[in-house]
C-alpha cells in the first residue's frame, strides 16, 4: 500500500490548481450572478486536455486512470463553483459510452465529447421517479431506422447545452419483459427536443439543470448504448463513478473550507492574540484536518479500485455515506469559526457551506447508498 | 526553427522566510519552482514553434532536483530538456552560469534563438542572459513584449521603461523576455504524461569541454561576503492640510529641505 502520488499525479494536480486559478476563479462571482457559465468553458477545459481523461487517445481522450481524474474533482471543488461538473459529466459519460459502445458508438460520439464541442449530460430521473426502472414513463417506440422518442426527465445537468445526452427510456418494444431499459444517446439539438429555464438550486447558481421534454423525437437506432434493455445496468455504473467523482469534489470543497478557516484564525484577533492559539479553536481545526483527510484517502481507495476494474458499486455508496456528511460538518464548523462573518456573503465559507448541501441529494441520496451498501453485508 | 530556452529552478519566494539572526534564507521545506519569467520564455518559444514549426529544447543548470523544473517544461509541451548537473559547478555565480549554459548550447549547435526570462526571483541579477549572448557572441534583444520571425531575422518590441523599442536582429540571437510578454500556459494533462515518457539529457562538466577553472565557485568573479535585512528607519508621521495640489506643493518643499530632491 502506497499513498505517495506519482510524480505525473503531482503535476496533474498542479496544472489544475493553476487553470483553476486562471480560468475558473475570475469567473466566479459572475456565474453565480448570471446562473451560468461561459459557452466556452468546455473548449478551456479541452484545452487543457481535461476531458476524456479516461478514455483511450485513438477516441481523442488522455488515456489516464480515474484517481488522476479525482484528484483534479478536488482541485475544482476548492473552487467552490460549479464549474466541475460540465467538466465531470463530460468524463464520467465519455467513460460510460467508451465502456459500453459500440465500435461506431465510440467513434461517433466519444471525439466531440473529447474535443470540447459537445456538452455532455445523462438522464433517468423523470417528475415522477428518482431512482426506480420500472417507474420510467418516457418511452423510445421503433419506427424503421429510428426510435421515436416522447416523454419528459428532470433535473438534467447541462441538458440545455448543445451536445449529447444519455437517456434512460423504456424500450417500447421491450415493454413486456423486466429489463425493459435502453440507454439512447441523443443529439440535444434534436427537433422535439425542448427545455424549461434552469432550476433554482441552493448553492448551485449556473449548474445549468433543466427539464427536458420530447415530442416525437426521432433518434437513430444506431444511438444505442450497449444492448437494449440493458440501459439500468449502464446506468448504475455511471453513477457509481459520478458517486466517485462528487466524492473528490466534496474532499476539494471540505480542504477548501479548512483553509479559509486557518486563514480566518490567523487573522482573527481576540484578546489582542490571533484565534489560532485559543486551544478550542485548535481542536475544531485539528477535527476538522483529520476529517477531510479521511474522506480523501477513502475517496482515492474507491478510484484506485475503480482503476483496478474491481468491483465498485458498493464503495462509491461507502462515499455517499461518510464523506458527504462529513464535508458538510467541515464546512459548517468551518462557518462556525467565522461567526457572523462566514454567515455573510462577503466571505467565501458562505458558498461553500451552501454547495456543500447538494452532496447527499444530487446522484442520488445519501439515504439510498446506505441501503445499497447495506443489503451488500446481507445480501 | 530551433529555440532553446534557459531555465533556472528557484525557491517559490511566497513561502520563503529570512533567519533574522544569520540573515539568510530559509530554504528548509520551500518548494522549488521554475523562476516564474522564465516560464514567461517557455510560452514564447511555445509561440513560436507552433507559428514557425522546429523544435523547442529546455536548458538548465543545478543540482539533481532541477530535473522537477525540466519536467514541468516538458509537460507545458517542449520537445527536449537537457540537464547541467556536476559537482564542478556548484557555487556558480552569474558569470560562470553564462559560461557553462554557453558551453552546452555550443554543444547543441543547431539553433536560432536562445530564449531566457529577463531575470530570476531569486538574485534578480538579469545578467545570465545578456552574459550567455557575449558568450556566443551573438546579438542580444532584452526585455521583450512581443516577438516576430521573419526571413531569417527576429523583431522585438522592447520595453524601456515608459518607452518601447523596436530592435532587429539577424539569427542566431538571444532574447530575454518580460512578465508581460504573455501568459504561460497551463500543462495540458495529456503532455504531463509524455513528459514522464521522455529523456533528459545530463551533461556534466566533463560534456562541456570546458576550462575547469571557469566553472563553479572557482570560476566566479562575484564573491558574496554578506546577506542581511536593512534596518527600518522609524519616523515621525506628519499629516499635511489642504486640497490635494496644496498638500502635494507643501510635500515638495519638504523633501526639497532634506534635499533628497
């Protein structure tokens, strides 16, 4: 067992500390009043070779392991914006289409995710289901060379940026068996293919979640993924890395949240002293280290075993379950030792106390891993 | 087109702290980084090589670590990196620096430009570049904000202070460039993992075909006798009344009265 990073990791980490201190926090401030970000800020990412991390170079990826990609999440979670996620859904659907596409697939779609062109997005939540197959309404029913699609989901990251989607639907020619799920990938510039305005989110200011609806859209049936009926399978995968991936984010937002507490003690003075040598203080801030160093090194174990291609399902749940809470304590310990200060939006502790509350909710609940990580043990 | 750019690893001065009482630098646990300038010329010859093709070598002297910098050069995307590592040239001062880096870009041979940053934050001499020019004997274009190649001739814009030069020179030249002359790039992740695929070349003093007397401590004209903080002189603040012109004249005067001016 090795916790050293390699050299290659080390500079890994280091470039996306330097783009984000480049690109992502000049931009910051103003994503959250437009609630978006910059058209262009897929093609920075490309350029700087973030995307496609995981997929092999002849599809125009980078062809490098999933625990460099976390270790880049948690650069972009310090940033406390929302600016990973275009970045991840990129990386986690590039990787689930490389995984279970077709030759053609993989030549067709996985270059444009690669090269910046496309956002990518993945839908199965509908207004009437979260987690549950057999409760999916929007249907994909044959017609020649086509499935025509209709239906609506939910809550769907980026499904208002031109690219491409994986979405969940009922196979309509599947519709009498159990495993009746097909994962289609879609042109979001489809006719029929419409959106609501963004959601409203808590925290989550330009993440860009939308409603999506179909009316009579037409999909090629070379758009599938995998095998049709096998679209639950292919999902429960990609959301176990997303879970991995969410995980590095919240290890980032709880080191970011350490750091301005530090930052807040040294300069903080009480008594004509800085807070910092108040010994109270000094056991929040010790509490606080050993907290998000846990979640770290759980977090990399997931991703190296995710490397290893062993089974990652139920660890990735493991991360639902320990780390979302626990970053979410570190930042409000971290607000706490700002007092009023950190309950002001003057101070960054503010936004990431906020964003930290999406964790146990988006890609799926904290509630629903602790009953996949438990019916594991019993199984 | 073939550039080579000098580099120099230094001290990442945001985390470097002073011994109040032995007035020197304490180096324990900084972390090193490429002089920040001089990544300022690695973008250049960046530039350059993808308006004009070639290739890109990077060059530096200093102990085994260095190679952490020449690595760091690789992943931003140059194609080459060579590496002056020796006993014989430790305690080198800016002379005997020029000296060795000349020696290897003459073992080089093939090139057009030399590229340095205009200084490093550690000695802030700015004299290696210039010195490495004399070296080679050829033509020197400091402080560049801009560069251009055209028909074997490279054109700078120089900044002079509150004035700009426009220089030309015929290659092969050595040029130093400014911290405005562009923004570095950020290392894409696909180059960090070639650069850990490629080679570095080390030369040692033997390499160099050199003059052992030239190089290192022995070969060094400027001698270091003392390192210290100046004490702070404490005085009196004097508020001045009035508008601002009225304050300024009254502030005039008496710096005039002191004649420092």
């Amino acid at each position: 067992m090795d916790f050293t990073l390699s050299p290659e990791s080390k500079m890994m980490v280091k470039a996306a500390s330097d783009f984000c201190e480049k690109e992502i926090l000049p931009i910051a401030d103003s994503i959250i009043e437009n609630n978006d970000y910059p058209e262009d800020l897929l093609v920075k990412f490309a350029k700087v070779r973030m995307l496609g991390l995981a997929v092999p170079k002849e599809y125009g990826g980078v062809g490098t392991t999933n625990l460099n990609i976390i270790l880049i999440a948690e650069e972009l979670g310090k940033t406390g914006t929302v600016c990973a996620w275009p970045m991840l859904m990129n990386n986690s659907t590039a990787e689930t289409i490389y995984r279970w596409g077709s030759e053609a697939v993989r030549e067709k779609f996985l270059p444009p995710l690669c090269d910046g062109s496309a956002y990518a997005s993945t839908a199965f939540t509908e207004p009437a289901t979260g987690s549950d197959p057999t409760a999916i309404t929007t249907t994909a029913v044959p017609d020649g060379d086509d499935f025509i699609v209709n239906g609506a989901k939910r809550y769907i990251t980026g499904g208002n940026k031109k690219g491409y989607g994986v979405f969940y639907v009922k196979d309509g020619e599947l519709k009498d068996q159990k495993a009746n799920v097909t994962a289609l990938i879609v042109d979001k510039s489809s006719e029929g293919y419409t959106t609501s305005a963004p959601w409203e989110f808590m925290g989550l200011e330009g993440m860009n979640c939308v409603d999506v609806f179909f009316k009579d859209v037409r999909v090629p049936k070379s758009n599938v993924l995998g095998e049709r009926g096998n679209g639950f399978r292919i999902l429960l995968h990609w959301i176990a890395v997303e879970r991995i991936e969410q995980a590095g984010y919240m290890v980032g937002l709880g080191q970011a949240a350490l750091d301005q507490a530090v930052k807040y003690t040294k300069e903080r003075l009480v008594r004509g002293k800085p807070m910092a040598f108040m010994q109270g203080i000094q056991w929040m801030l010790g509490d606080m280290k050993s907290r998000v160093d846990a979640c770290r090194y759980l977090t990399y174990r997931a991703a190296c075993i995710h490397d290893e291609e062993g089974p990652f399902d139920v660890v990735s749940s493991e991360l639902k379950i320990f780390v979302v809470p626990t970053i979410q304590e570190v930042t409000r310990m971290a607000l706490q030792i700002h007092g009023a200060y950190g309950y002001s939006k003057e101070y960054k502790i503010e936004g990431l106390f906020r964003i930290a509350a999406h964790a146990g909710i988006v890609a799926s609940s904290t509630e629903l891993n602790k009953t996949i990580a438990g019916s594991a043990l019993v199984r | 087109m073939n550039i080579i750019v000098c580099i120099k690893q230094v001290p990442d001065v945001k985390e470097v702290s002073w011994d109040p009482k032995t007035g020197s630098l304490i180096r324990k646990g900084i972390p090193s980084i490429i002089n920040p300038n001089d990544k300022n010329a690695i973008e250049a010859a960046l530039q350059l090589r993808e308006r004009h093709g070639g290739e890109v070598t990077v060059l530096s002297m200093g102990p085994s670590q260095v190679e952490d910098a020449l690595r760091e050069a690789l992943g931003m995307g140059v194609d080459k990196a060579i590496q002056l590592t020796s006993k014989e040239f430790a305690g080198s001062d800016t002379w005997a620096t020029s000296y060795a880096l000349g020696l290897a870009v003459r073992k080089i041979a093939q090139y057009d430009l030399i590229i340095c940053g205009k200084e490093a934050i550690d000695g802030m001499t700015a004299q290696v570049g210039p010195q490495l020019a004399e070296c080679l004997n050829i033509p020197q274009l400091t402080y560049a904000l801009e560069i251009e190649v055209t028909n074997s001739k490279v054109k700078i814009k120089q900044k002079l202070g509150d004035f700009h030069r426009l220089l030309e020179a015929p290659m092969p030249a050595l040029i130093t460039v400014e911290r405005e002359a562009n923004k570095p790039r950020v290392a894409p992740m696909d180059t960090i993992l070639e650069a850990y695929g490629k080679e570095i070349t080390l030369w040692d003093a033997d390499d160099l075909d050199g003059e052992d007397e030239n190089f290192g401590l022995k070969g060094s004209p400027t001698k270091l006798t003392r390192v210290y903080t100046p004490k702070l002189i404490k005085g009196k603040v004097e508020m001045l009344e009035g508008g601002p012109e009225e304050a300024a004249r009254k502030c005039v005067e008496k710096i005039r009265a002191r004649y420092i001016i």
